[in-house]
C-alpha cells in the first residue's frame, strides 16, 4: 500500500484531481457570481427607475395615498421621517419594505390581500402565501419629507437556472475533477509501461551478460530518448569490459613469458650451479626484471590513464619537451611556439615513446618536429624505415599490438608504447595517428595566450 501512496501514477492522478478541482471550482463560482450579479443589477436598475417615478411623483406636489392610482405594476412603500408608513402597495403582512436598506434582498414575505391598497397597484405575485423575495432600492423625495422604498422581484427564471447551474457544478465539480484523475492515472500508466519494461530488462542485465539491450519504444518521446541513452551507455560498459577482459589475458601473458624465463633460469642455475656461469645468468635474470619492470610501469600508467580524474594542468611548451627528450636521439626541428596545456611528464613519456619506436625501425634517421597547424599544436615523429601498411596503421595504436616484423619481444617491446601515445593524447584532447608510412602525427589543442 506504501509503494502504492508514493508511486508516480498515484501522484500524478492526485496532483491532476486537485488541479483541476480547484481551477474548476474557482471557474465555477466566478461563473455563479457573475451571473446572480447580473440578476441583481437588472433587478436593481428596474427598481432604481421606479423609485425615481415615486420621487417624481412626490416633489410635484401628489399625496402618498394618491399614488396607487398614480403608479401601477409597482411595488413600493412610503414612510415619513420618524419612520412610520403611510403608504404601501402591495399591503404587506408582518414585513416592511423600510426594514432593508439599498441593494438588500427582502426575505420572502406575504402580501395581504384583504386589504384594499393591494388591489390594482402591484403585479400578480403569486398566491396569497406564496413567499416573495424582492431586491430593494431606497430614495429620499426632493423635500426630504418621505423616504421611498421600490422592490423588484428579481427574474425568477433566472433565478431558478442560476440555482440549477448551482447544485450541477457543485456535484459535476468533483465528478470532473475526478474524471481528470483518473485519465491522468490511466495516462502514466500507460507513458511508463515502456519504463517499467527497461526496469525489468535492466535488473536481468548482469556484469557477464552486457550484450542484451533495453527496448526502445518507437515514440520518439522522453522515454524512447531515455531508452537510446541506456543503450549507448550499455554498449560502452559492455565495450569497456571486453576491452578489460582482453587486456588482461593480454597482460598476464606478456606477464607469464619473463618470470617463465626467469623462474627456467633461476631453476636451472641452482640445479646445476658449477655448470653455469653464475654472472651471465645473473644478467639474463636481471634483463627479464628489467622487461617486467617496464612492463608493470606501463600498464600502471595505462590504468592511471583509462580512470584518469582531472589534472592539475599546466602550460607546457612543446618545443622545451622536444628538446628535453629527443636531443642527440634525433634531428629537431620546431616553428612557431606550440604551447598547450596538459601534464608535463606524461607530454614527455608520449614523445619518449614516440622517439623508442622511430629508433627501434629506423635505418639511419629521426626527425622531429614541433609546429603550430591551424591553431593546433602539431607533434610529428619520422623515420626513415621500412614504415607501416596502410591496412595496420590504426590498429597499431591498440594493446599488445606487434607488426609482423616487429614480433620478437626483445626488439618489438611489449606493444603498449603507442597505445600509451595513443591514450596520453586523448586525454590531453588531441588524436594520434600513422600518415605516409613511417611518420607519426600528434594533434593536440594548443593553448591560447593573450
């Protein structure tokens, strides 16, 4: 029941129920008021232009009890200054016309029809005990001698149908807003059933299991938008584990080749250690650490790099990184004043690695060159050798990644170096790739200056 109150179908519902209740019902009053008001103006205006025939009729001199032969059709009374009555048509039993003062409805009264001064001067009214509601306007005559008091019975057709449109918005009110709630709630339930079907394709979707995609309604809506962002995200989750799963049977075999050899070496020199010399194996052991070292340090970076939060950024000239680490490596050449903003040491371990992989295949040359192109800071490494098939020069930045004359591990290295450049400079917000066989190519934002 809990789950029920708090669900967004019932809030929704109830949110649409007392919206709409109380817009109707503020519409429903302005509708009722207006409509009693306009009966009351007209009865108002009626009985303001009989009074004033009254008033008339008495500043020119007429007698209060001549005056049912003066006016007809009208309902009045007539009293002096001290308020007593000295003239009323129709004759009214146990109520006065002088009791209510201006624009004052008359509480239904009961004409006397025995009395003579009812005859004639006051409209058919109704039976003899028929109540009477009358709207009152009170004038004074020119000489202040009389207050006169004219009633109108306000339209009572009018009045019964502003009565009827009464009692039908006060029960259609509710039924309406009602009715809204129960669309709205019909409404949700139906905008969130797709929801709901994400909810329980999403729950059945394991860490081993990330092919499977959430359904997609074809509505183009919020939901639908939803839907492809979940998938996207899905696709990059199962991409990102896949990666990881082949990068680490890639890494524990590169692992597994040196502490193979060293464990066969050390093995074989304590089993026969007056056969071996002792100091080249030492130096075959310590070249297999060496190789592991690098290759840990290198897979830590590309940890650092794959969960890398913000850096503390800085301007660094590329120029300066250059010359700090390819001089006497190789030739250098720089134009312009490529500064951009990025991590100085992992600048200088791109171009490092850059710098081993032209040396390791190159025939007698390096070049590099530092540039500003199209406002961006240009990084280009090249080399004189043999260089890389157009079919290879993408998937040479991947992992573990070896060309067929670069497979043997103590010349080829451990094929993270240019997935490494690769990665430095997407984190820096630049790309890295192969053009015209031997020449690397680094594009990295370059900083503005004022």
């Amino acid at each position: 029941m809990r789950s029920f109150l708090r669900s967004t179908r019932f809030r929704v519902a109830v949110t649409a129920f007392a919206a709409s209740g109380v817009a109707l019902g503020a519409m429903s009053v302005w509708f009722v008021l207006q409509a009693q008001d306009r009966l009351e103006n007209a009865a108002t205006q009626i009985a303001f232009s009989r009074a004033e025939a009254i008033v008339q009729l008495l500043n020119t001199g007429a007698r209060p009890a001549d005056l049912p032969l003066l006016v007809r059709d009208s309902i009045y009374e007539i009293t002096d200054r001290s308020g007593n009555r000295v003239a009323s048509c129709p004759a009214l039993r146990g109520a006065t016309l002088a009791g209510y003062d201006a624009d004052m409805t008359l509480p239904p009264y009961v004409i006397d029809r025995a009395d003579p001064a009812s005859v004639g001067c006051a409209p058919e009214l109704g039976g003899a005990d028929d109540p009477l509601t009358l709207h009152v306007i009170h004038e004074v005559s020119g000489d202040s001698k009389y207050n006169v008091f004219a009633g109108v019975q306000i339209d009572p057709e009018g009045q019964a149908a502003v009565d009827s449109v009464r009692t039908v918005l006060t029960f259609g009110v509710p039924a309406v807003a009602l009715l809204i709630g129960v669309i709205a709630w019909l409404a949700v339930r139906r905008s969130l059933r797709p929801v709901e079907a994400i909810r329980g394709e999403v729950a059945e979707i394991g860490a081993h299991d990330l092919s499977r995609r959430v359904p997609a309604p074809r509505t183009g809506d919020e939901i639908a938008r939803l839907a492809g962002t979940m998938n996207t995200m899905l696709a990059r989750l199962d991409e990102a584990v896949t990666r990881q799963s082949r990068f680490t049977s890639d890494a524990s075999h590169e692992l597994r080749t040196p502490l193979a050899s060293l464990r066969t070496q050390l093995e074989v020199l304590l089993a026969h250690p007056d056969r071996l010399d002792w100091r080249h194996a030492c130096e075959n052991a310590l070249l297999d650490v060496t190789r592991l070292q690098d290759l840990v340090a290198d897979l830590v970076l590309l940890g650092k790099l794959d969960h890398a939060g913000p850096d503390r950024l800085e301007p660094v000239a590329l120029s300066e990184v250059v010359e700090a680490v390819a001089a006497g490596r190789a030739e250098i050449e720089v134009s312009g004043a490529p500064v951009v903003h990025g991590h100085r040491s992992r600048l200088e371990r791109l171009v490092r690695n850059l710098v081993d992989n032209a040396e390791r295949h190159a025939t007698s040359r390096v070049v590099v060159t530092a540039s500003v192109v199209d406002g961006q800071a240009v990084l280009t490494v090249t080399d004189d050798g043999p260089g890389i098939p157009e079919a290879d020069r993408e998937r040479v930045f991947d992992r573990f990644v070896r060309l067929d004359d670069a497979r043997a591990r103590d010349e080829g290295g451990s094929g993270l170096g240019l997935a490494i450049v690769a990665d430095i400079a997407r984190a820096h917000g630049g790309t890295a790739e192969v053009e015209a066989g031997s020449r690397f190519v680094v594009r990295l934002p370059k900083l503005k200056t004022s």
